[in-house]
C-alpha cells in the first residue's frame, strides 16, 4: 500500500461522465483521493456524502477531492446524479489505479474471505507527495478526519 513519503502515481481514468482524468492533472492542488468498495451502498454513501457536504470547507482549505472505485462508469454515473457529488468518481473495473495504490487486498467478513476494496483516504500536498493515509475511515466523519491536520 501507498504510504507517506509516497509520489502521486501516475495514472489514468475515466469519470463519471466517461471523461478521462489524469494524474497529472491533479498536481499544484492538495489531494484526497478515497478508495471505497461500492457505489450504492450504507458505508460507501455514507463516506461519499460526508465528503459533498463538507467539500466547500474542503475546497477552502485547498482541497481536490477524487473518489475510486472498481464500479461501471454507468454505476458511479447514477452514484453521482443521485447524490448530485461536486467531485468526480472514477470507474477502475480493470483495478489499474487500485493495483497502483495498494488497496486491492484480502477482506474478511462474515467468516469469508475474498478480495477487495479496502476502504482508504489518501492525502497528497500539491507536489503529489503523501502526507497522510486513513485506513480507519469514519464514514459519517470522514471529511472531519482529513481536516483535522
């Protein structure tokens, strides 16, 4: 998994408008770029709503905000609209970016284990240099814990 110390990697991938984001784009800005399991459900909605609610302190504090997960362009597109997020969404089904940032992993739950999404917040200085890793994500508090610095 990425950690502090680490560069911004490079990468590539489509919003939810089907758009193409790219890392380089993203530096010059702090950065949270937050990795959730699935669009749509209790924990993920809870996280990405927290953090449309609180992205103008987000932005006034300097921040982009870039949410990834392994969903469809289709599925982040109606996660978006339904939830009207001022940030993208990027769709990684082929787990690129994932791969990249070290979030794909073993999870357990409910005596199963399989591979996942791990929910992590990662925060990058406008170098695209990480200053911070979340593992312990509050869903309901998460724009609270990145702010806290």
């Amino acid at each position: 998994m990425l950690k502090v110390g680490d560069k911004l990697p490079q990468f590539e991938g489509t919003n939810q408008n089907g758009e193409t984001v790219t890392s380089e784009k993203l530096i010059g800005k702090k950065l949270v770029v937050f990795f959730y399991p699935k669009a749509m459900t209790p924990g993920c909605t809870a996280e990405a709503c927290n953090l449309s609610e609180n992205y103008e302190y987000l932005q006034k504090q300097g921040f982009q905000v870039l949410g990834i997960s392994a969903d469809s362009v289709a599925k982040q597109k109606k996660f978006h609209e339904k939830y009207n997020f001022a940030y993208d969404l990027i769709a990684d089904e082929n787990r690129d970016i994932i791969e990249k940032f070290g979030v794909w992993q073993l999870k357990k739950f409910m005596g199963r284990e399989f591979m996942g999404i791990v929910r992590t917040t990662f925060i990058f200085d406008e170098n695209g240099i990480c200053t911070e890793v979340i593992e312990k994500v509050k869903t309901k508090e998460h724009a609270s814990q990145i702010l806290k610095g």
